[in-house]
C-alpha cells in the first residue's frame, strides 16, 4: 500500500529525530499497537531500543509464549521478560473501582519500565501504540462535556511525574491504518488481525468483586473455550473483539443430581471500525448454546452463561 509506504518513512523520520542517539524502552502487551510501535522503532533505531514484556498475571491463556515468540525468535529484537505479576494481582487484590485499578496498574507499569531502564544504563524515552482513539476517550467524550470515560493506562493512567518523555508514534492512527502499517512493516498476518486486548487485561473483566488467582483462572478458562469455539466457527475475523467477563454473582443450577451455586459469566462480542462505536455481534443461538454448554461443563467455578446484547453508545465495549 503506497500511502502506508510512505506515512512509514516518514514516521521513521520522525522517530530519529525525536530520540536521537537517545535510548528507548517499549512496553510490549501481545497487541497490535504495542508490536506496531516496536517494529517501527527498531526500524528506525536498532538497538537503541529494549522491549519490555510486562507479564502482569492479567494475560490470557498462552500469551505471554507467543509474544516472546514472535520477538525474540521471528524479529531478533531484544526483549526483557518480567514477571510481576504478584506485584500486580497484590496491589489491585480486593480493590473493585474501575478507576483505580486502571491508575494503579498504569502507575505500576511506569515502575516496571523505570526499572528495566535503570538496568540497561537509564532510558530517555517510553514508547508507547497509543492510538487516535484512545486519546480522544482519555480525554472527552465525543459531542459531549469534557468527561473521562475511562483511563487507558497508556493515555491518561500515566503517572504525571515520570523520567522518560513519550514516544507514541501511532497517535494519529485507527486500527485499520495500525493494521496496514503492520502489514507494511512484515508483521504476520495472524499477528495483525488479532483482536484488541486492553493494556489491564483480565483485571478490567472481573467486575465489582476482589480480583484473585482463583477468579483469573476461572476467567481465563472460559476465555480460551469461547475463542476456540470462534475460531472453529470461522468467525473470529468479522469480530472485533470477543471476551469473556466474570460476574460477581453466583446462581443456583443442577449438574447430575446435585446442586450447585457457583459463578454466572457474560461473553461480549461486537463487530467495529475503531472501537469508538460498536454493535453487538449476532451469533447463532446454537453457537452460543454450545459454548454455553462447553464453559459449564468444562469450567469449575460457572454455572451459568449469559450473552451481552449492548452496542456502544450506551455501552462501552469492555466493562469496566
Ligand atoms: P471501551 O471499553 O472504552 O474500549 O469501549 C474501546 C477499545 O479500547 C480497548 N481498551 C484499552 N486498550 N488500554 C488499551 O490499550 C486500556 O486501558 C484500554 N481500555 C480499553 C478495549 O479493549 C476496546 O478495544
């Protein structure tokens, strides 16, 4: 694609400019942006730039391998592993505002950076695949007063004192264009057309409740079976995005010839452009049957399965 071609040179450019002979560090989560952003600025600055793979203990099944994977492995760019994730699940545990577990997370990531930084001789500059769309909701909501919405750690859950200037070259991007550039720089196929996973990850799907191991497991469980089944319908790329989400409510059912009074889950779907607006994605009843069937039967801890008809307005796309 020829303006993709070239809005990459110039980004390149651009990118030298800002940071010099300076260091980068880039915080990798498995998504398109942050890869994006990463392959970009190694194309820009080699070396000058480290890779910081934050597990957190919010990822979804296997994500943390597959990330590491394509980095080290497909690119060979120098990417640094860091498991934090009781320094994570520890600071959030029993806090249950939508707020302040997105400042918190944000908060402790800057940490994490700072840190890696400090090891490789101190860092100038942060990168991050901000994009378009999430500095317009971090900052107002489109047509109305000027209200957060939420703060996406990258935009608005930065802490306001931090060491290292940005570097966000996807700024002026949506999705679909980060996709191209993707696409442009070499980034695999099935890379560039993965669904949106937000920075908090699982901690932002376990609403109005403590956070535990126990409930990220649960969550997770159901998570794998319900993109299984996607994929296995062919369906997973006219979706947005797709994702589980455990409710803090518990449901009585019969399984055999007990009872059992364990935890209800919702599954979200929703076809989109660029995540500002959404429509629920309408699955056929015996698809959603039959991963009903599959997450009950298959995941201790649900009994119970529910499917979120809300669009976006009024809804927003992730709960919380
Ligand atoms: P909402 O829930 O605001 O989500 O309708 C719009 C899109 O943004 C993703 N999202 C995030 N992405 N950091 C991110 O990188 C975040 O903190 C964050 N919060 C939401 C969400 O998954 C959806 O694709």
């Amino acid at each position: 694609d020829w303006t993709m071609n070239a809005y990459k040179d110039d980004a390149i450019d651009k990118i030298r400019k800002q940071v010099g002979d300076g260091k980068v560090i880039c915080g990798l989560s498995g998504g398109v942006d942050s890869s994006v952003t990463a392959v970009l600025i190694h194309e820009a600055i080699g070396d000058q730039l480290t890779c910081v793979f934050v597990d957190h203990g919010f990822m979804r099944s296997g994500e943390a391998d597959q990330v590491v994977t394509l980095f080290r492995d497909h690119y060979n760019i120098p990417l640094v592993h860091v498991d934090a994730s009781d320094t994570f699940i520890g600071a959030i545990e029993g806090e249950t505002d939508p707020e302040v577990k997105r400042k918190t997370i944000g908060r402790l990531f800057i940490e994490v950076f700072e840190q890696e930084a400090k090891k490789i001789g101190g860092a100038d500059f942060l990168a991050q695949g901000t994009l378009y769309p999430d500095v317009i909701e971090s900052v107002s909501f489109t047509g109305g007063p000027s209200v957060t919405i939420k703060s996406h750690h990258n935009v608005g859950g930065l802490p306001e004192r931090m060491n290292m200037k940005l570097v966000e070259p996807l700024r002026e991007l949506f999705k679909d264009e980060v996709r191209d550039l993707g696409r442009e720089l070499g980034l695999p196929d099935s890379f560039v057309g993965r669904h949106p996973f937000p920075g908090p990850g699982l901690a932002i799907r376990i609403p109005g409740q403590p956070i535990t191991r126990e409930k990220l497991d649960v969550l997770r469980k159901a998570d794998a079976i319900y993109l299984e089944e996607i994929r296995n319908a062919g369906l997973y790329d006219a979706i947005w995005q797709a994702f589980a989400v455990l409710l803090p409510v518990r449901t009585v059912g019969v399984m055999g010839d007990g009872r059992t009074y364990d935890y209800a889950c919702a599954l979200r779907a929703v076809t989109s452009t660029d995540g500002m607006t959404a429509d629920f994605f309408p699955f056929p009843p015996e698809l959603l049957g039959r991963i009903a069937n599959r997450i009950i039967n298959e995941v201790n801890g649900i009994n119970r399965v529910t499917y979120d008809f809300t669009s976006k307005p009024p809804g927003t796309i992730e709960w919380e």
